[in-house]
C-alpha cells in the first residue's frame, strides 16, 4: 500500500482517538506521547482502530519495541504500517 495512503488512513485512526486533535497536529515527526498526549491505554485504543481501519492484524508491540529509545513518531509509525500491510 502507498505510504501516502497509510498516513491518511493513520491519521484517520488518531483523529478517532483523540477527538480533540486537528489534522494540523499530525505532523510526520509528531510525537504520538508528548506532541499528541497518547498515554498507554491511548496507545492501546490506537492499536484496535488502526486494526479496524486496516482491517488486519497488526503488531504496534513491535513497533513499540523498535522505538524503546526514540519518539514515537507518526513518521516512524507510518513506515511501520508500509511494511505490514
């Protein structure tokens, strides 16, 4: 699937979560934690919609795992679905 495609659909997703968020907020380097506010059960409710609306199993615990050290960034969570799906 297009990367393009997937950070829409990505964006989509977050804007369901976090209801108070604009598309103006989701920069491709914004944090999902201290840019956005997703705390823990914010990153799990992410997981089950982006499951939703990819419709396919997918495993963030990866990503989350890969990104120990790092910002969780929209960017990196992108990339991540790109080779997922």
């Amino acid at each position: 699937m297009e990367r393009e495609k997937i950070k829409k659909r990505l964006h989509t997703a977050i804007l369901k979560v976090r209801k108070q968020l604009s598309k103006k907020d989701l920069a491709e380097n914004a944090s999902l934690t201290s840019d956005l506010g997703f705390d823990s059960m914010g990153l799990v409710a992410l997981a089950g919609e982006l499951e939703r609306e990819f419709n396919h199993s997918l495993p963030l615990s990866e990503w989350l795992d890969s990104q120990k050290d790092k910002r969780l960034e929209i960017g990196s969570l992108a990339d991540f679905l790109q080779t997922r799906l």
